[in-house]
C-alpha cells in the first residue's frame, strides 16, 4: 500500500509540474504572437533575451511576421490549415524559445 502511494504522490507531483510547464509555455507563447501582431521586434529580441541581433535572428523574426499578415488577409474562420501550421512551426522553431523551454524543464526535473 504505501509504494502505491508514493508512486501516486509522485504522479500528481509531475502532473502538476507539467501543469506548471504548460502555463509558463502558453503564457510566452501568448506574449510573442501579441508582439508579432503589433510588429514589436525590439520586444521580440528583448522577451526571447537575444543579445545580438544578427541576420538570422531578424529574418526569422521577419518571416514570422510575413506570415502573420498573410493569415490576417483571411476571415478567421477561413484562415489556411497550412499557413496556421507553417506559423506555428517557425515559432516553435525559436531557438532561443527552444533555450527557454529546455532550461524551464531542466529546472523542474534536473
């Protein structure tokens, strides 16, 4: 009996650490999509803490942008699967998101 409750213990112990991972996620996510619709790049650099903002870091942002009003062209009921899709994709291709999320999870289970 008392295995089984530590192991139940420690299942809701990662639920609810997962749980926290997923909001602070979602959060950052909320906050840069905001900062791509309003074409904030200074805030973007700032948020994802770039230091330098090289090419590649500006045309990423860029293309995220790019793809934003692409898909604000459309009703949003009608917005293309395949532009969602490829937006979502280059954001969650951040590499610094990437950075963040990895040092989010390292502190709750390294």
């Amino acid at each position: 009996m008392t295995s089984y409750s530590v192991s139940e213990n420690d299942n809701e112990n990662i639920e609810n650490i997962l749980g926290s991972i997923k909001e602070l996620v979602g959060n950052k996510l909320i906050l840069l999509i905001t900062i791509i619709l309003k074409k904030d790049q200074s805030n973007w650099f700032i948020s994802l803490k770039i230091k330098e903002e090289d090419f590649f870091n500006r045309k990423h942002y860029s293309s995220l942008v790019e793809l934003m009003n692409k898909m604000q062209k459309f009703e949003p009921d009608s917005v293309p699967e395949s532009l969602i899709e490829q937006f979502g994709l280059t954001l969650l291709s951040t590499p610094e998101l990437n950075t963040q999320i990895n040092k989010l999870v390292l502190k709750y289970f390294g």
